[in-house]
C-alpha cells in the first residue's frame, strides 16, 4: 500500500541509494524534478545560442574548431537531459512546447549579449564555471538518471571552463586593446554569474524540499560563496578585476565577502524583460518550425518501418 511505498521511499533516500524510474515516487517529488531536469535541459540548448553567435567569426581555424565542439556539447547535455525528463513520463515534444510557450524557465544568464569574441571567454570561465560549481553535488542527486548523466556532463564542462580561462589569458595577456576587451567581458558577466545560483536562501521557496529529498546537496548561497571562492584568485591569474569594490577576504570565515546582488535585474530577466529573452525564444522557436520537415521524415521511416515488420 501506498504509506509502505512512502515509507520505502523515505528509507532509499536516507540510506543515499538511488531512486530509479520505476520505483514509486512522491508525486510532488515527480514534478520537482520534471521542473527541475527540464529547466536544465532548456538552459542547455537556448544556451548555444549566446556562443553559436561567434561560430562564424571566430579568430581562428582552431578557435572555431573548439567552439563548435562545445556548442554541440551542449546540444548533447540538452539531450542527455530531455531524455532523463522522459524517464519521469514526460514527453520531450511536450516539454519543448511549454518552453516556447513560455511556461517553463532557462537559466536568466543566457539572455545576455554577446558583442565581443572575449564574451565567449567570459561565458566559458564564469558561466561553466558556475555551473560545474552547481552541478557537480547533482551527481549524488537522490534520483539516478539526473545525477548519472551530470557525470558526463561535469567533465565536459570543466573542459569549457579551461578553455573559456584560456581564451581570457590570452587576450588578458595581448595588446591593451585585448586586455580592455577581456575585463570588459569579466565587467559584464560577474554579477549575472552569479545570480545563476538563484535567489538567496531565505526568498528561495524551493530549497528546503528539495534539500529534503536530496535533489540540491547545497543552498543556493552555499554554492554561490563556492564559485566567488574559486574564482577571486583565477581572476589574479587572468591579471583580470572582478567588478565588486567591496569584494574582499574575511580571514574568520576563510571566504571572500562579496556586495550586494541587484535581485531587480534578476527578476526582471525571469520576466522576460532581458536584454535578449525575445530573441532567444523567437530564434529557438523558427529553430524548432524549419525542423518540422526532419520531425516528419523520421516519424514516416519508423511508420514505414513498423508496417514492414507487422507484414
Ligand atoms: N534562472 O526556489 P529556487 C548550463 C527559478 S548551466 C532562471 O531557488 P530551485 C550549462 C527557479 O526555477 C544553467 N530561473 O529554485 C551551460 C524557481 O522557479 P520555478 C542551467 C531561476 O530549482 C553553460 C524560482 O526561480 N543549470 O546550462 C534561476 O530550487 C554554458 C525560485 O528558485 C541548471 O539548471 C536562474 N538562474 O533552484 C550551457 C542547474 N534561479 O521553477 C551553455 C540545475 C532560480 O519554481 C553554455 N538547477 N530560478 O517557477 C538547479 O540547480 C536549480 O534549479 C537552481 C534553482 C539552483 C537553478
């Protein structure tokens, strides 16, 4: 009976195994995480959008061979995560419909521009960065598929984060104008970096139950001191500023004490009132019509397929 099943969730949870798609879940536990894993998987692929602006105009053969391949990384975590959705009796079609609708959520950070080649830089060291920092304690998720496919997803992003640093080092290293253009970069990605960890503690209504059930290991805060931790001295590395004057170390708690976020902005980029929300949606959305035709195509090879086999 049900309070059993309850009772043997309560217990799998607890002793840190893994809940699988078929064991009985919580109904609100389904649908945190069907939020949660689609939300992910939207970031991912509106996420190749910001950086797919610079496939074309990368300096180099060899800058262009790396940003195609992480831009189809991310192509791939996005479908490493629809498809983890699918386990939860979702269907991808389904998911990419609320996203264009409007009705579910991608990361507030990709609704920034990306006017110079060091934003792809930026991107790589700040945005991976912070999401390696949020993503590596979702490899002990509660739920096996989500924290299974983080793994590989993990080590695909700290091979982006090195080379959005490298990208960085170089410029910061260059001719002044390179070096403007990469602290210019830096000057414009760290705060919206750091709002990707989500509100503070005390005005995020979703953590204590998902902290509950194992889903989230760590606070939204807890995580977004680790990131400010990380990369206070990789930025003395870069030879780069971070642009927070009242960002400095405090020897008692061991960590950097950083200023205050502007929570405005951040809502109203949930809003939809971004600098690019409409482009993004409106570019993933012509994205998703003019590959109808591939849709089609595929559901009318399985219908021949399934008709020969049934003859
Ligand atoms: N943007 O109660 P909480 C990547 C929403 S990395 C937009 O704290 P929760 C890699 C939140 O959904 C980016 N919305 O929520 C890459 C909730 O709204 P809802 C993707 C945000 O879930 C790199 C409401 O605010 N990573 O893509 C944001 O417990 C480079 C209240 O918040 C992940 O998704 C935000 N920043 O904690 C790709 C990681 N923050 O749904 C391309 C997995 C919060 O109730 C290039 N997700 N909200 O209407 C998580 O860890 C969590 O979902 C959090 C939010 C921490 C994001």
């Amino acid at each position: 009976d049900e309070a059993a099943l309850a009772e043997r969730f309560e217990r799998t949870v607890a002793a840190e195994e893994r809940i699988e798609p078929r064991d009985w879940m919580p109904e609100a536990y389904r649908k945190t995480l069907i939020r949660q894993i689609a939300q992910h998987a939207h970031s991912e692929i509106i996420g190749m959008q910001p950086e797919g602006n610079w496939i074309t105009r990368a300096p180099s053969l060899r800058r262009k061979a790396i940003l195609l391949a992480k831009v189809q990384d991310e192509a791939g975590h996005g479908l490493y995560l629809y498809s983890a959705a699918e386990t939860l009796g979702v269907d991808r079609a389904e998911l990419l419909d609320l996203l264009h609708a409007g009705r579910q959520k991608y990361s507030s950070i990709f609704n920034y521009p990306t006017p110079t080649w060091a934003d792809v830089g930026a991107i790589g060291w700040l945005v991976d960065g912070a999401a390696i920092v949020n993503q590596v304690p979702i490899t002990r998720c509660s739920y096996g598929p989500y924290a299974r496919a983080m793994v590989r997803i993990c080590k695909e992003e700290s091979f982006h984060q090195r080379q959005g640093f490298e990208i960085l080092h170089h410029l910061s290293s260059g001719t002044p104008e390179q070096h403007a253009m990469a602290q210019d970069a830096v000057d414009r990605w760290w705060w919206p970096s750091l709002m990707m960890f989500g509100p503070p503690d005390d005005a995020s209504p979703n953590s204590a139950r998902s902290m509950a059930w194992k889903i989230k290991r760590f606070s939204n805060d807890e995580l977004r001191q680790r990131f400010v931790d990380m990369a206070v001295p990789q930025a003395e590395a870069l030879g780069l500023t971070l642009p927070d004057p009242e960002l400095r170390w405090d020897a008692e708690s061991g960590h950097y004490r950083f200023g205050a976020i502007d929570w405005t902005e951040f809502h109203e980029v949930l809003r939809g009132n971004g600098p690019c929300n409409a482009l993004r949606v409106e570019h993933r959305v012509r994205a998703h019509e003019e590959g109808a035709w591939v849709r089609e195509a595929a559901d009318a090879y399985a219908a021949k397929h399934a008709a020969r086999a049934g003859a």
